[in-house]
C-alpha cells in the first residue's frame, strides 16, 4: 500500500510548482520584490517551463 503519485512526473510545469509548494521550496505567492528571491514561484513556474520546452 504505497503512494501512487511518488513514481509519477507531474504532467505540467504548474503542477511541477505547486509540488513544490507543497514541500516547501517554494512560497505560495510572490513578494513582488524588485530583485525575486530564491523561492518565488514565478521564478519557479519560469524554470519549470523552460526544463519542459527542452524535455519536449
């Protein structure tokens, strides 16, 4: 009886940042700061489309 969604890539670079929101590594909004900090997750939802346009 294990968990079925720990074997699976999230199929979407959204999906890949609210993962990452929900472990921590991420804030759940962004401050809005000039210079964005390391755990915006705009920051994070741009990263994660870029690894998916070079995936692809």
């Amino acid at each position: 009886m294990g968990k079925k969604d720990k074997q699976r890539a999230p199929r979407s670079p959204a999906a890949t940042v609210k993962k990452l929101i929900k472990a921590g590594k991420v804030k759940g909004r962004c401050c809005r700061s000039s210079s964005r900090c390391k755990k915006c997750p705009v920051l994070a939802l741009r990263k994660a489309k870029s690894k998916f346009a070079a995936a692809a």
